[in-house]
C-alpha cells in the first residue's frame, strides 16, 4: 500500500484508487457533507439539504477525482476471511 501523495492504494476485493481521491472523500464526509451517485453524477449536499460550501480547490478535486469517488461510493467489500488457513488453538 502507498500513501504518499500521488500514489495509490489497494482495497480489499482488488479496487484500486488514488490516496488523494480517498482523502477528498473523507475530507468532504469529515465536514458532514452527503456524497451520493445518480447515474454518472457524483452529487454533494450539506447534511441540512442546503448548498455545500466548497472551495475551489474543492470542486477542482471533486472534478479530477469524480469517477474515483463513484468507485469508492459503489464498492463492496468482500467478505472477510480468516487471518489462519486452518482453526489456530493456543496451547
């Protein structure tokens, strides 16, 4: 997994998306905002159904990186599975 800026992080299932795409989803959720999907459009709205206030630095990521926070916002991760390939017993 990387985590500089630029780089790139794997989810579990093989979904793979930018950090920076991830940090303006959870930095737009962090302020309370609703991230939601309608067809192609990626829609913002404030928890009170009002405008979001965004900057422009925003909403020039929220551009870059709009079909990258579809992808997170329809990911399903998969189940998960055991940390052991066979029943661990302590002795």
């Amino acid at each position: 997994m990387t985590t500089e800026a630029g780089g790139y992080v794997e989810l579990r299932g093989g979904l793979m998306v930018p950090v920076d795409a991830l940090r303006l989803a959870w930095a737009l959720t962090d302020r309370d905002l609703i991230l939601s999907q309608e067809g192609e459009k990626l829609k913002i709205k404030a928890a009170d159904d009002g405008k979001p206030d965004l900057s422009e630095d925003e909403i020039a990521k929220i551009k870059q990186y709009k079909f990258h926070v579809l992808a997170l916002l329809a990911y399903q991760p998969p189940e998960p599975t055991s940390l052991f390939a066979e029943p661990f017993e302590m002795p």
